[in-house]
C-alpha cells in the first residue's frame, strides 16, 4: 500500500475519466513493479499527515512527490533521488509587482502554500515571506482556488505542479508563472524507518530505471523539467 | 398525603443529605484540568506548544460569538416564517431550513470562501467602485458559511418552543383584542424563549466546536494553528492534546454558564 496526495499532477492526480490515481508517479511504480517482486497500490490522503501515517505503518511507502529532507530523515527513510524540481511562484496575471520570488515579502503580498511542504519552508525561508502573510491550505488546488478569486496574491510549490495547474482551461487566463525555479530539490520514496528490504529494492529498481532511460522518457512524457 | 394505609412512606429527597447535589464531576474536571496545565507548563516543549496554539483562540472565540450572534437573530426570524400562517412565508422559511440542514457544514463554508464571497464582493466592488475584497478574508466566508447554518438549526429550536405553548394562549390573546404579532411577542415568545434557552446554549458550543471547520478554508483559529505545529514538529500526540485541552476548556466554562442561565430562568417555576 503506497501513500499519495492524488492533488499533485503531473506526479499524481485523479483522472477525471475513470478516477483512477495517475501521474509519474504510479507510472514509475508501475514500471518499479516489474522488477522487484511486489504489487503496489496506490491510496490517497493527506500531505501534512502523510509521513505520520507511513512512521504508523498505515502505508509500505509514501510516493508522493515528496521532497527529501534531513528533518523527514527522523521520522522516515528515503530511497535514492529519483527526480529534481525547483519551488517556484505563480502569481495573478497583470500583477507586476511580483517579478521574482524575491518581491514576495514586498507589499504584505498574501502567498499561499501546501501545509508541511517544502514550498511552506521556501516561502518563508528563501523568499523571506513575514509568517502572518503565509496562508496554509490542505491541499494546492484549495490555495488555486483562492489565488484565482484574488484571495491572495501568490501560490510557491514544486516547480512541475504549479506549472500544470497554471496550463489548466480554469487557471490559464487567471495566473501566470513568475521567473525560474529558486530551489533545488530531490524527489524520493518513503519507507517506514528500517525498511532496508523494501528500501534496497526500490533503489535498485529506480537505479536500473534511470540506466536504461524509462525514467526520462515518463519525464518527457509528463513534461517534466528540471 | 395522609392514605391511612401508613406502609408507603415517600423517599426524602433529602436522603443524601446536600452530597446528592455536589457536582463531582465538575471537581474531577477540575482537578484533571489543573494537572493538565501543570504538567504542560513544566515541561518546555509542551508549553512552546500551547503558546502557539493560543495564537488561534482569539479569533476562534471571536468567531464563534459573532456567527451565533447572527444566527440567533436569523434563526428566529426564519422560525416566525415557519410557525407563520401566510404560506409565501412558510414555504420561505421551510425551503430554507431543509436546505441549510441537509448540506454539511463543511460544504457550506467551502461555498461561502471560493464561491459566494468573491461572487458578490467582486460584483459589490464593480458595481460600486469599491475595493471590499472579502475574499482576502476567509474569517468573513467562516463567520457567514456558520451562521447560516447555524440560522437553520437554531430556527427549527425557536419552532419547537414556540409550538410547545398550549394553542389556547394564542387564541386567548386574540380573543382580548391583541394582534396576531402583539400576542406573539408579549405572550407567546417569552414563554418559548425561556423554554429553549438549554438547547440554544448547547448550540453555541457546538458552533465553537464547528469553528474548527473553518481550517479548510485557511481561518487562522485554533485547529489552524495545531495542524501547523504537528505538522512542522510532527509531535501529534502533544500538539492535539493541547488543542483539546484549550477546546475543552472553552466548552466547560460555555457549558457552566448555560447551567446558571437554566437554573436561572427555571429558577421560579419549580
């Protein structure tokens, strides 16, 4: 049982048409699967719990675009980097005060983010967004939602989800992409801590998916950039 | 009283003297509630914690009084419109109430922030050359998505007490010369209101409660602030603790005023 956040596309998204979990993510697995020995499904919940439920053995592994850090390290082991992604910011069309992420802190700007990812931290660390201006949402496409209705002024998260969500019918007269990514940052596998048996297969997996180019071609066909 | 039979004697409700009365759970509450905010705040994580979680009280509690406000005030307008003869007003009120009860709270607040708002504070602000805005605050779409709700759930509470009363007092001050609407205030809604004042009590802590709703749509209150800090110390154990303790002990202090106001207003009747 693999967890996920299925509000993330391209990594991971319900598919309207048969509401099925689908993405690069499940892909990979699929592709994962081949290899080693197991059978993966995938099973949505929420991010800022994600690591919780996985450290409380509810899930195998999370694969949910999650972002490898020294403070997950403590509650969760990660497979090798399997993908790299930048934050970046998308900010309402026609706002010309938001050029970069650095005039985030500017104007008492209102930034959205996804509650416990790497984007919160960016906002408030890199781009140095005061923390009463950082509006915390359960899920990207809620922080969408208001960011379209003039709720607030920005959305930072992965560089790949944002950049869909801004390509979307609803969202791409509203919002628009603001410079380059400003971070850098490895994607990986979650396992409960200890987990060498499932954590050493996966790293050989993704190791001979990377060698033979599968990995590059699900990023082609995601879009995908680094 | 005196049969002659002699061999049923009435139990005294004095039997258990003035121990009967005494609120022991109030004492174990109490004594739970003081251990619970020591041990909290001699250990230093525990209280960095509710520090923390303070920040949300504020404006839960802010909140809570200001949507129950309104929804005390709608709720009995809408209940006049359920009890009322005229059937444009009746069917009005009906609609209303049938449609605010069937769809979850959370549902309503989710309209009321990325729907209803922006809609009309757009519209407002074109219309009018205004910079309002709503939207950019989400404890607007809470406060309204709640005492909408809470209108509905409230009126069907003024309807009971208002159909509690014996029809006779309706037609008796008819029957003196008052008007439908003279005896519906001076007779009949006194009379209602002292009856409902338990179940409205019990709904305004459920609407404190229900404020934590308001975290879906990013309010800042109190469960804001807790999912905050477990998920950025991942200590969930401590941080709902303290999140309960403090609902807890809003709700126990709202629930100890309700009694005084009950016992109160029964005061001359039993």
């Amino acid at each position: 049982m693999i967890g996920t956040d299925s509000t993330y596309p391209p990594f991971e998204s319900i598919d309207p048409a048969t509401n099925q979990i689908v993405g690069f993510d499940p892909d990979l697995m699929a592709e994962m699967a081949k290899l080693i020995n197991i059978k993966p499904e995938f099973k949505t919940t929420s991010f800022d719990t994600i690591f919780e439920a996985l450290a409380s053995k509810q899930f195998d592994a999370v694969m949910s675009a999650v972002t490898i850090t020294d403070e997950r390290k403590q509650k969760v082991d990660f497979t090798d980097p399997y993908v790299s992604i930048g934050q970046r910011v998308v900010a309402l069309k026609g706002n010309d005060k938001i050029k970069s992420y650095e005039d985030l802190k500017t104007n008492n700007f209102q930034v959205g983010v996804q509650r416990g990812t790497t984007g919160e931290q960016a906002a408030l660390t890199t781009a140095g967004v005061p923390d009463a201006n950082v509006k915390r949402y359960d899920d990207i496409a809620s922080a969408f939602a208001d960011l379209k209705n003039n709720a607030i002024d920005a959305i930072v998260a992965d560089g790949p989800t944002v950049a869909n969500y801004t390509g979307q019918p609803e969202y791409q007269d509203a919002v628009a992409l603001v410079g380059d990514a400003f971070t850098t940052e490895d994607y990986g596998i979650a396992v409960q801590k200890g987990d060498t048996e499932l954590l050493n297969g996966f790293n050989a997996a993704l190791a001979q998916l990377k060698q033979n180019g599968k990995i590059d071609e699900l990023k082609r066909k995601y879009d995908i950039k680094e | 009283m005196s049969t002659g039979t002699g061999d049923l004697v009435p139990i005294s409700p004095r039997r258990f003297g003035t121990l009967s009365r005494f609120p022991a759970w109030l004492l174990i509450l109490l004594l739970i509630g003081v251990f619970v905010l020591y041990s909290m705040l001699s250990s230093e994580r525990y209280s960095a914690t509710l520090r923390f979680l303070l920040l949300g009280v504020q404006l839960t509690v802010v909140v809570a009084v200001v949507s129950y406000a309104i929804a005390l005030v709608l709720g009995l307008i809408i209940a006049l419109g359920r009890v009322s003869r005229n059937p444009l007003l009746q069917n009005a009120a009906t609609l209303y109430v049938e449609f605010m009860r069937g769809v979850p709270l959370i549902v309503i607040l989710l309209y009321a922030q990325f729907v209803v708002i922006p809609g009309l504070s757009n519209s407002l602000d074109e219309l009018l050359g205004t910079r309002f805005l709503w939207q950019r605050n989400a404890a607007i779409a809470g406060t309204v998505g709640l005492a909408l709700g809470y209108a509905a759930y409230l009126a069907e509470v003024y309807r009971a007490g208002i159909e509690s009363i014996e029809r006779g007092q309706m037609e008796a001050g008819r029957s003196l010369g008052m008007s439908y609407r003279q005896t519906m205030r001076y007779i009949i809604l006194p009379q209602a209101l002292r009856r409902v004042l338990p179940p409205l009590g019990n709904d305004f802590i459920a609407i404190l409660k229900d404020t934590s709703l308001l975290t879906v749509i990013s309010v800042p209150e109190l469960t804001y602030y807790a999912k905050q800090e477990a998920s950025r110390t991942f200590e969930n154990f401590r941080t709902y603790n303290t999140a309960a303790f403090l609902y807890l002990t809003m709700t126990l202090l709202l629930s100890l005023g309700v009694r005084y106001i009950e016992r109160r207003s029964s005061g001359g009747r039993r």
